[in-house]
C-alpha cells in the first residue's frame, strides 16, 4: 500500500467535474483579477464562517501581514504568539517591526498556554496571534476576556482550522480578525496559493480591503500605498467549489480521528481534543519516543508521515539575534521531538487507517 499524508489526486478526483467547469468559466469569463469569482466566494465563505467580512487575499502569510497593518500596530509593540507554528505565524510580526514574543504551549493540546499568556503580558503588549494548530481553537473566551482586560488585539492564525469551533463559534467570532490559509494541502485548499482575511468589524474590513489592492478607491486613485495580495479569481472558483463540499470533508476527518483514537495502542501518545473544541483535523498527531525509527518503519511500509514541526521557532537560525534560548519554552520544545503527523484527508479509504494502526501496533509491540 501507498498511502501520503495528504491525497490531493483522490481529492481532486472526487470533484474533477465541478471543478474543471468553474476554471473553464473563469477562461470564458476572462474575469481573472477581483470580479464576481472572487466576491462570490469572499461572500460564501463570509456565510460559512458566520463572519460579516470576507476578504480573499494571496495567501495566509499575506493574510496575516494584512491583519497586523489593520490592528495599527507600532514599532517596538509586542506580539504574543507560540513557538511552535509555521514560521509565517513570526514573519509577519517583523514586516511590521512588531516585537516577537513567546509564550509555551500545553502538552495535552499543542495550544497555547493561557495561564503563561497572561503572565507574559507587559504595557509593551499590543497584539496576540492566537494558533489553530492542527485544526483546534484554543478556549477563546478565555483569551477574549484577557484581551478586552489588557486591551490586545486578538489575531487567530486559522490557517488550519476551517470549519473549526469553539463552544460552537468560528475563527473570526471571538478575535478581532481571523487569518486563513488556502494551501493546497489546506483542509480548504486551493490549486495554487490563496488566503482569506476575515472580520465582523466595518472599519478594519474597509482597511484590509484597502491594503490589499494598492490602497485603491477607484482605478488609479490610491488612498495609500498598499500591496498587490489579491485573491486570484482562478483560485476563488475553484475554492468556492470545494466550499460547498467543507462540512462533509470535515466530518469525515473527525470520524477518521475518532477511529485512531479507538484503536491505536495506548502506549501512544496523542495531541487530544479538548472539551468545548471541534477539532477539524488538519494534522492528527501522535507522540513517540523512537520517533526516527517508527518513521523509517512506516516509511517501508509505504505510509508517508510529517512532522509538524522538527524545530520550534525560538531556535530557528533566522531567530538566532534575537537571544531566545534553548529550554525556554520546554513544553513546544519536547513536542518538537516527539511530534508525528500520521495520514488523515476526507478520502482516507477504511482499509487504509486499518493498515496504519496495524503497522503502528506491531512497531510499538517489538
Ligand atoms: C499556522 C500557519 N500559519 C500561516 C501559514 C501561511 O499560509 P500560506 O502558506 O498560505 O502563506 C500556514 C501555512 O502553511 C500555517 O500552517
């Protein structure tokens, strides 16, 4: 058996038809910048997030730089955020000469720590990216609550965590704006890059959308000097065809999930999810000791594996001058060993999860 930690050729499979038809539109259409492909989809995804504003972008990165040029931060201000993300989470803290502070993580969630978090607060603090990792919000009432008090600008990095939920609300319901990434391997993902900013705030929807087309009011009249970070329309169609197809893929994530949690061994560690949270999935995550020798074993087996991710970011050499040191956050640290990503996509087949737990069983039990 061969099986990826993604299947994007089975994905695309499952929907070739509609899909093929809507590029074609779009090349009939010859609409390939803005226009009603992207709108349409800023719309849908504005309605299936229960946000007011939708805003497609570039990409996540560019999402998140786009949320901290509308949260009015200054240079020198602190921005919250975990060590162990994607270093887009980071990059964009520096784009606008914020300062990047750390805060550790929980051990059962992989999320942030929010007892650490309120402890980190200083005067300096202005802004909080929050992380969605692997597909779970955080207690995000919580964290509204220590933001309202200490007056932050809340940021959820959502690029994993489409159709995720906390106490039944979306990204975008208790942050000030919510950033997604549409990556292909996304559990919305697009055929090339794509990202969505997304708000229920009037004044930073008008902000954003300003960024993100040249600061444009009209054609050639420029407010400010924004960015080119449009949504591709080409993108925007194909997203809106795989919109529609969102909440099943989800559930069939959290049942492919519920079935590891089942029947791995026990000896195996597991990032769990939490009581109030819908975990969507993007990664399932199991954690070993002999990570190295578990992944050559899968790996001969035909069973592709990830690790998300090998080295937390205050020990990434693009962070060396900024003087983090190692042990400084123990939990994203430890994590950072022992994390392995095991396949989980919509189309995963029953004899496929069957083969994986197998495997994993007879690795642990020699
Ligand atoms: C947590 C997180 N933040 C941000 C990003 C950046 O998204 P993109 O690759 O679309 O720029 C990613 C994507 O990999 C991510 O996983």
């Amino acid at each position: 058996m061969n099986i990826p930690l993604v299947d994007l050729k089975a994905n695309y499979r499952s929907i070739k038809k509609e899909v093929d038809t809507a590029i074609q539109d779009v090349l009939d259409s010859c609409s390939f910048i803005m226009g009603p492909f992207v709108k349409k989809f800023e719309e849908d995804f504005a309605r299936f997030c229960q946000v007011k504003h939708g805003i497609g972008c570039a990409n996540g990165t560019a999402a998140l730089h786009l949320a901290l040029l509308a949260s009015g931060i200054k240079k020198g201000d602190e921005v919250l955020t975990v060590p162990n993300t994607f270093i887009a989470t980071t990059e964009c803290i520096s784009y606008v000469d914020g300062k990047i502070k750390f805060v550790d993580v929980e051990p059962q969630t992989a999320l942030i720590n929010i007892d650490a978090l309120e402890k980190a607060i200083t005067k300096k603090t202005k802004v909080l990216i929050v992380v969605d990792l692997y597909g779970q919000m955080p207690d995000m009432q919580r964290i509204r609550e220590i933001a309202v008090k200490h007056d932050l600008f809340v940021i959820e990095d959502a690029a994993q965590a489409h159709a995720a939920e906390w106490m039944g609300h979306q990204p975008g319901f208790y942050g000030d704006i919510a950033c997604f990434s549409f990556f292909p391997a996304k559990n919305l993902g697009c055929y090339g890059d794509g990202g969505a900013v997304m708000t229920n705030y009037d004044e930073l929807a008008e902000k954003i959308r300003l960024f993100v087309n040249h600061g444009r009011t009209t054609k050639y009249e420029h407010m400010i000097e924004g960015y080119n970070y449009r949504l591709d329309a080409l993108q925007a169609a194909i997203l809106d065809v795989k919109l529609a197809h969102l909440s099943k893929w989800t559930d069939l994530r959290r049942e492919h999930a519920r079935f590891y949690d089942r029947n791995l061994p026990s000896k195996v560690g597991r990032i769990i999810e939490a009581k109030g949270a819908k975990h969507v999935y993007y990664m399932y995550e199991i954690r070993v000791q002999q990570r190295e020798p578990l992944m050559t074993y899968l790996k001969q087996q035909g069973i592709e594996c990830g690790i998300h991710y090998p080295l937390p970011l205050n020990l990434q050499p693009a962070y060396a001058s900024l003087g983090f040191k190692k042990g400084q956050f123990p939990v994203s640290e430890q994590l950072a060993q022992e994390i392995v990503s095991i396949p989980i996509f919509p189309e995963l087949t029953d004899q496929q999860r069957q083969f994986i737990v197998d495997h994993i069983k007879k690795f642990v039990s020699q």
